[in-house]
C-alpha cells in the first residue's frame, strides 16, 4: 500500500530528468524509462493487490457480518419459538411445604396425616402430574420438618417453609394449637395453606384470608355424641366433661357444655387436666363422687387412651363414655376390655359411603377415589396398616387443593383462592365448603362428624352408630 502514494512522484522525477538531458545519452534514458515502467508496473501491481485484498478483506467482513447476523436472528427465532412452546405446554413444579410431629405428643395422629398427604402426592406424580388446559403438567415436591410438637418449633418452621423454602402451597401441622401457629404465618407471606388435623373454631375468626378449614370445627365436634344420647336414653339428666386444656379440647367442650345445657342436662363436673397428664385418679375420683350417667371429653390420643385405661382398671360405672380424637384410631383397640363400649366422634371412617352418585343426589361435584379405594391405596402403601381419620383427612386436604388448582386452571395463589372460596364438592372425606364472610373465612360449613364406638363381635372393632342413617350397628348402651 506504501507505493500507491511514491507513483506520482517518480514520473515527475522522470520528466524532469528527460529535459535537462535533451537528446542525451539513450541508455540513461532507457534505464529511466525501464525504472519508470518497472516502478509503475510495480506500483500498479501493488496496487491491484492492495485493491483486490481490501475487496476480499471487505467482502469477507461483509459476509460474516451477514452470516452473524442471519444466525443471531436465527438463533433468536428459534430460542423464542422453543419458549414459547415451552411455555404454552410446558411442566411446573409446585412445592408443598408443611411440618411432621416425628417427635413429642402429636407423632401419632400426626404421622397418620402425613402418610395420607404423601400418598396422595405420591398418586398425582405417578398418574403424571396435574394437568392444566394449556398443556401445562404440574408436578409436585414435599419439603417437611420435624416440628417436634411445639409450638415455637411450629412458626419458626413455617416460616423458613415461606421464605427460604419458597413453597407454593402449605399444608397444616396436626393439631389445632400447632395449626394456630402456622397460620398466622401462611397469612403473613400471603400462601394459601389447608388445614387438617385442626378444628379449632377460632383460628378461622381472627380476620385470616388465606388459610381453608377440611375438618368439621370444634364447635360441632361432640354435639352429636348429645343427640345420639338424648336419643339412646332420655332420661339421662347428669354429664361430666373432663378435658385436656388444650386450643382443641378446650373449644370443644365448652361449646357441647352450651349444647348439653340447651337441652336441659345438668353439668356435674366440668374440668381440665393438663396435657402432659398421666395420672388420672384425682379426675377420677370427682367423677365417681359425682356419679354422672355420661362423661365427655378427653383432648388427645396418648391423654384419652390412658384416661380410659385408667378409668377401666377403677371399675367406674358409667353408661355412657365419649372421648376425643382417641377412639377412632385403630391402636385404640390395644387397650382390649378398656376400649369396649367406648365412643368417639370421627371425622371419616372407611365404612361411610359417599359416591359419585350420592353427590349426584345431592346437587354436588364430586373428585377423588371412592373410601374402599382410598383405603386399598393406603393399606398397599403402607404395608397392610389401616388408615385413621387422620390420614383419611390428609389426602383429602391435597384432594381439596388439587381440585382448586384444576379449577383456578392455574397454580397462581389469587386464582386457587378464589376457586377454593367456590368450592362446593363431596369427596370420599365427606362434604367440602368454605365460610368466605369476613368473620368466619376458611371455616369448614359442609363437613359433619359420624360416631364410632368399639364394639365386641368376635373380636373388638369399630361400629358408625351416629348418625342414624350411616350407622352400622346399634349402640352398645349402657357401656358393658
């Protein structure tokens, strides 16, 4: 490229020569022209060189700048068009998070609830997930902790479940005190959480929006057992309530206290004993000095089973004997002669019948397995156990998600919650419908309690005697 520019001054070093020279020596000018004619050859030359090597130079640039610029709209198209289609019908992962009483009082009725949540998970994945009208295919994945039964344990937990965890969607620990707890965290962070395994009326009456009640609340929880009194023996005129002073227990008996009242029962003994209570014989004792012809009450399993030995081996005669929680669960029966006679108000048992077509009787949609194969699922999963109405409770508060999420037709919170204040369904758990008024929202209105009662008939089991239309026996009164 440097000669490109000396060609100009050469010529003119030519001419001048040529004319102070006149018609001098030929071989001077010879050589002058010869050096004119090889330096302008080779200055041309150079020059086409130069020309032709930026053309290339230029083109070649040109070209890979089109070819870049082609792929990069290529590539873009294509990144584009894949996530769009991925997007449209694509899969999403939807975490669950909640807490286990592994650990401390509740790890029975606890671990009941939680192997029928994790059977129902288990269920949705192996069908292929949820699937959304556009495609979408919902997944779903468990992140749980030991909250060892305490409170503390509970919020500390829950909140690590909301933030760190990022779950989507919350499930309730067992346990109303427990669930109080959780609660107030699930609102806090604004994630819908369903509760099971906690009827307490009052978590549902402190202004919460996001948290939805599966059981029948506490309030309503052993008015049956009343009427199914009032029914058995009208001349009943003495009750006794001995409970655990817990949220639960103490919600519950204070209003079948009300109840009783209404319908003119005298209340001889209304007390509460302390959660961590094992020996009974004080309690005891009142009940025997004031000799009513019922006792309701209890609170927990490990409470209610030893109360119920205990009151067994003082050989108390009384006719008529309801505790909570305890009684429907199948280890109950392991107190033998202690269990029989003993009744107990359950939020589900296998031998109710709801069906597709019952809910089709009653004007309802219906979702899920039916009872027998619920209860085929668990048994198999579970290495031939039966389910309890705890674990009946925990597959159906996923039941009751799921189905918010098929009909919110999308995981978006606002969406699930808007189609969970909807929900009017019967499941294999029983009747599902929310309280949405400001006072009482996420209450559980659709829900009722049935009555078992551990009966002898070559061998302890359980019998429905309440209600009347559900019951598989009549009741064993008074109490052997």
């Amino acid at each position: 490229m440097k000669k490109r520019w000396m060609l100009p001054f050469v010529l003119l070093f030519v001419l001048v020569l040529a004319a102070c020279n006149g018609n001098g020596d030929d071989t001077a000018a010879d050589t002058a022209a010869d050096t004119t004619a090889d330096t302008a050859a080779e200055a041309t030359a150079d020059t086409a060189a130069d020309t032709t090597a930026d053309t290339a130079a230029d083109t070649t640039a040109d070209t890979a700048a089109d070819t870049t610029a082609d792929t990069a709209a290529d590539t873009t198209a294509d990144t584009a068009a894949d996530t769009t289609a991925d997007t449209a019908a694509g899969s999403e992962e939807v975490i669950i998070g909640f807490t286990a009483s592994q650990t401390g009082k509740q790890n029975v009725s606890s671990t009941g609830q939680v192997n029928g949540l994790q059977l129902w998970m288990d269920s949705v994945n192996a069908a292929g997930g949820i699937e959304l009208s556009d495609g979408t295919i919902v997944t779903l994945k468990s992140v749980t902790y030991d909250d060892e039964s305490n409170t503390d344990r509970v919020q500390e937990l829950y909140t690590r479940l909301a933030t760190e965890d990022d779950a989507n969607f919350l499930i309730s620990p067992y346990s109303s005190g427990l669930t109080a707890a959780a609660a107030v965290i699930a609102e806090q962070y604004g994630k819908v959480m369903i509760t099971t395994g906690a009827a307490s009326d009052s978590t549902y009456q402190q202004g919460l929006t996001t948290v939805y009640q599966a059981y029948t609340p506490a309030s309503r929880y052993l008015t049956g057992a009343l009427d199914l009194l009032q029914q058995t023996d009208p001349d009943v005129e003495k009750v006794a309530f001995v409970y655990e002073n817990s949220k639960f227990s103490t919600g519950v008996v204070e209003a079948a206290k009300t109840y009783a009242e209404s319908l003119g029962y005298e209340i001889v003994l209304f007390e509460g004993y302390d959660p961590d209570s094992t020996d009974f014989g004080p309690f005891i004792n009142k009940i025997e000095a004031s000799a009513p012809d019922a006792i309701l009450g209890g609170g927990h399993f490990q409470d209610g089973s030893t109360f119920a030995r205990q009151l067994a081996e003082k050989n108390i005669d009384v006719k008529f004997f309801t505790l909570l929680v305890a009684p429907p669960e199948p280890d109950f029966a392991d107190l033998g002669q202690a269990a029989l006679g003993v009744i107990g108000p359950s939020q589900w048992e296998k031998q109710a019948t709801f069906t597709s077509e019952s809910a089709a009787e009653a004007g309802l949609a219906w979702f899920g397995p039916t009872s027998t194969e619920f209860v085929d699922a668990y048994t198999g999963a579970y290495g031939g156990d039966e389910p309890s109405y705890h674990a009946a409770g925990g597959y159906a508060a996923g039941l009751i998600l799921q189905q918010a999420i098929l009909e919110a037709d999308s995981t978006d919170p606002d969406a699930v919650k808007a189609a969970l204040d909807g929900m009017d369904l019967l499941t294999f758990f029983g009747h599902i419908k929310f309280d949405t008024t400001e006072a009482s929202h996420g209450l559980q209105i659709g829900h009722s309690m049935i009555y078992i009662q551990w009966q002898d008939d070559g061998g302890l089991m359980k019998q429905v005697v309440w209600p009347a239309e559900g019951a598989t026996a009549d009741v064993l009164y008074p109490k052997p």
